[in-house]
C-alpha cells in the first residue's frame, strides 16, 4: 500500500463557506457535522477516519487511554486487530501503524518517530498558525468522506458580545428524541451545560469574558513573528495563542478534584471535544482578517515567508495515504480552498469592544514590581507595584491604553488552567468581581516527548485598560496598583513570575 500522496487540489469551482455557528445557515454542516462523529467514533483508533485517530494527530495522553497514548506498550495495544481479521484489514491496521508512529523513534520508551502523524500540534511556534489551518483542512476532507457530501467548518465567534455564553447545540446530552448529542462533551465548564448555573458564582459568568480575549493587543501587532507592542518580541501569532487562544481552552475544559486537567484544558485530550474545531476555525479566521489589513509604511510583509521552512505538514488521506501541505501552500488557501461569510472580527453593526487594527503609540513603562511573584496550585498571591525610577508622574488621559507585561512566568510542571488578574488600590482588601485581565498556561506535563515536559518561560502581555480607568476616576495613582493574580491552575508547583510592568500608551 502506498503510504505518500501527492499533488493535493486546493482549488475547489465553489469554495466551501465556514459560517458562524449562532447563523441559521450554518444548521446544515452542524447537521453534517453530528453525523460524521456519530460514525467516526464507531471507527478503531487505527482508521484514519475515526474520530480518535483525527484527534490523535493533535495530540494524546501518554499512557494507558484506550483511545490514543504514545508509551510503546500502549501505543502497540491500539493496533491490535480484533479476532478473524481479514488481510485486507490486517495490512491497513500495518500501514496505519507506520504512518502515525514514523520510522525514526525518538526515544526507547517512546512509539513515535519524527515523521509520526499523530502527536504534532506546534504551540508556542512560528507554526502554530499555518499547521491548524492545514489540520481543519485535512480534517473536512476526513468529515467529507465519512458523510458523503461536501462540508465546512461552522466558527464560533466569542469577541462577538452575543457569543460568550457556550453555543445551544453543543450544551445537552441528549436530543428532543432521547438519543445522544455528538456535539456534548462530558468533560467540560459546567457553564458550558448551563450558562446560568447556580453553583457558578456571579463572578465567573459568562464562560468567556473581555478579559480573557485581549483581543485588541494582538490586533495591534504589526510583525507575525515579532512585536512592537512594549518592544517585546512576541507577534501576532504569539499574541493570538496567548489569548483568546489558551484562554478558551481554559474556560472550557474541566480540572478534576485530583489536579488532572480533561478535555479542552489540557492538549493531550483537547482535540476530542467537538468544539475544539470551531474554536480553531474563529483563530483561522482572526488570523486571515489580520493578514489582509494594509500594513503602514515600512512594515514587512504580514506573511513572512522566509520563517517557515518547505517541509510539508503531515497527515493523512482517508485511503490512509501520507499528504501534507507547505505552511506556503497553506496562505492562499482562503477564497480557494474554503472561504469565511466574513472576516471582520466582529459584524460591523455590533457595539463593542475596539476590535479593529490601529496603530499603537509608543509605551511608556508607568510602575513595576519589585519581587518575583510565586502563585501556588488553586492560590492567589499579590504584590505592590512601585513608580518607575525617574519616569515622572503617570500621564492618565482619558484615552491612555495600559498594559501589563508578565515576563519570564515558568513552572517546571508545565500547568494548565487559568490564572485572573485583580487591579485594586494600596492596602485593598480581598478581591472580588470581574478580573481585569487573565491569562492561561496551556499545557501539562504529559504534552512532551522524550523529556520536555517543562514549561519554558513565557511572557504575557495583557490589556487593562479599562479597569484601570476605573481606578483613575477613583483617584487612585496609576503607579501605585495593587496586583493579585489568583490561579486555579492544576500544577503541583507554583507558578513563578519573574517581573510585573504597568505600561501606558
């Protein structure tokens, strides 16, 4: 059997159109959609077309999961044929072996090698972007061969205020009919059930929040791969990761009482959860809008091509063939291999936050801590920032935008969850209402291979903006903010952060 395709056709006569999942015209592929899990889950691990396997491609726990795991006696015991296989079934389970593991294993203990299939999602990369967009591209070939007709990728848009509670059609268990929901996913927020659960405080509703979408910072990024914003260099696809990106991811899935991350909080399982594609197809889409604004006088190009290599990203056809795409091929493929009913982030007509591209005023460092701040496990910690030497009193004009940078945030067990930002006065009290901003460590420790299982340190640039207007026009000092960061984070150590600024612009 064949195990590399060649010459994938990206120019389709009528582009399929990804519509807004809250659109009524969007109810036929959410249609297409229930159908294909239905039967893709009915499928073993091995079948390119089962749900698993396209989930795999993500990534997978590490052991002992009967729907994907990468430790060698795990990994073996999802090719097992059951009794009376066919030939035909046994060389197909062989092939499939060989394209998800590769030929070149990583380490002893480990059943990948580096051209695997599964185990390839690229966080905290230059590919991060270019990567998922060839996933879903492969993904609705895969939906389209198990439903039999054409199919798009509904989006959902939460920077659209209508949208931050969880979509109707993915919240019950059950149809009208009693039958199973394909779109429900146990191991989700249980906001995502109910968006006005009683035992959900006040203060943690709606599922997503402004604060968690920081949306306007990533915006305002001139580089993909390196950023003007505070002279940081993290770009907008490093921007788009931090938040919305991991935020949602966060705010979905679920920590159990035993510290372990499930379904959207963590990348081993994420990919299981129905939403996850729709999620990704809203980042695909803020990704293209952002490529096609004007870019001012002598910016590079918003599609450097030179930080990407001509290796193609693998996957695999439903005939089990390695195909793959370029993250070159993967630019044009908007408008010919698919299309979006729109690209503006959010509709025109609907009031907001700011959510176009502008160009930022230089910064201006206000305050900064003085100590490194350690958040323990489901803890909050707190600090006091201090003026910054010689910078003179802070200019706090109506329309001043602030920003804090978090820099070298780490913790060597690589935590999931979310972590919310408090802005008070000197010598506040303990915290209480909305968060002004929050940011989220996507990751844990089972999502890295041969021995990386550390979360590098990381920097976080968040906007807060408006809760520090409200501290201005209670005549509180900009230079002299209370910070507390509260974690319900899942890591068994504490989370360290090296240094807090304050910067205005």
């Amino acid at each position: 059997m064949l195990l590399t395709e060649s010459g994938v056709k990206l120019n389709a006569q009528t582009p399929p159109v990804r519509r807004e999942v809250h659109d009524p015209a969007a109810a036929p592929m959410l249609q297409l959609y229930k159908r294909a899990i239905k039967e893709m889950k009915d499928r073993p691990v091995w079948d390119p077309t089962s749900w698993w396997f396209q989930a795999n491609i993500h990534w997978t726990p590490q052991q002992d999961d009967s729907k994907g795991c990468y430790e060698i006696n795990c990994f073996n015991a999802l090719f097992q044929p059951l009794p009376g296989a066919t030939a035909e079934v046994l060389a197909r389970i062989q092939a499939s072996r060989r394209l998800v593991a590769g030929e070149v294993p990583l380490d002893p203990s480990v059943g990948v090698g580096r051209d695997r299939i599964w185990l390839k999602c690229p966080h905290r990369t230059y590919d991060f972007l270019p990567w998922h967009r060839v996933y879903l591209y492969f993904f609705e070939r895969i939906i389209e061969s198990v439903v039999g007709e054409p199919f798009a990728l509904p989006y959902w848009n939460y920077l659209d205020t209508r949208y931050r509670d969880f979509p109707a059609s993915f919240r019950p268990a059950k149809e009208s009919d009693g039958s199973d929901n394909a779109l429900y996913y146990s191991d989700r927020s249980p906001l995502c059930r109910d968006p006005n659960d009683p035992s959900v405080p006040s203060s943690e509703k709606p599922l997503i929040r402004d604060s968690d979408l920081n949306w306007q910072t990533a915006a305002d990024q001139r580089f993909l791969e390196r950023g003007d914003v505070l002279g940081l260099d993290r770009g907008f696809s490093f921007q788009l990761e931090s938040a919305p990106h991991d935020l949602v991811h966060g705010r979905i899935g679920v920590i159990t009482d035993q510290n372990v991350p499930l379904g959207m909080a963590t990348p081993a399982l994420a990919a299981r959860d129905p939403i996850f594609y729709l999620h990704h197809s809203n980042l695909d889409r803020l990704w293209e809008w952002w490529r096609n604004q004007p870019p001012l006088e002598g910016d590079p190009p918003r599609t450097p091509e030179y930080i990407w290599t001509q290796e193609p990203y693998l996957f695999v056809s439903p005939n089990a063939q390695k195909t793959g795409l370029t993250a070159g091929e993967s630019f044009g493929m908007v408008g010919t291999a698919y299309s979006y009913d729109q690209l503006a982030p959010v509709p025109t007509a609907v009031a907001g936050s700011p959510l176009a591209a502008s160009s930022p005023r230089p910064p201006n460092r206000v305050s900064r801590s003085d100590d490194v701040l350690s958040v323990t496990p489901r803890g909050s910690a707190a600090t006091q920032l201090a003026p910054e030497p010689g910078a003179g009193a802070a200019v706090a004009s109506p329309s001043s935008r602030w920003i804090l940078r978090f820099s070298e945030v780490s913790s060597p067990a690589a935590p999931s969850g979310v972590f919310d930002i408090y802005l008070d006065g000197p010598g506040a009290g303990a915290v209480a209402g909305q968060p002004a901003g929050s940011f989220a460590l996507f990751g844990t420790h089972d999502h890295a291979i041969a021995g990386h299982a550390g979360q590098t340190a990381s920097d976080k640039v968040i906007e807060v903006t408006n809760r520090m207007r409200e501290l201005i026009a209670q005549g509180i000092d900009p230079a002299s903010v209370r910070i507390t960061v509260v974690s319900n984070s899942t890591s068994a150590a504490a989370v360290r952060i090296g240094r807090i600024e304050l910067f205005s612009r």
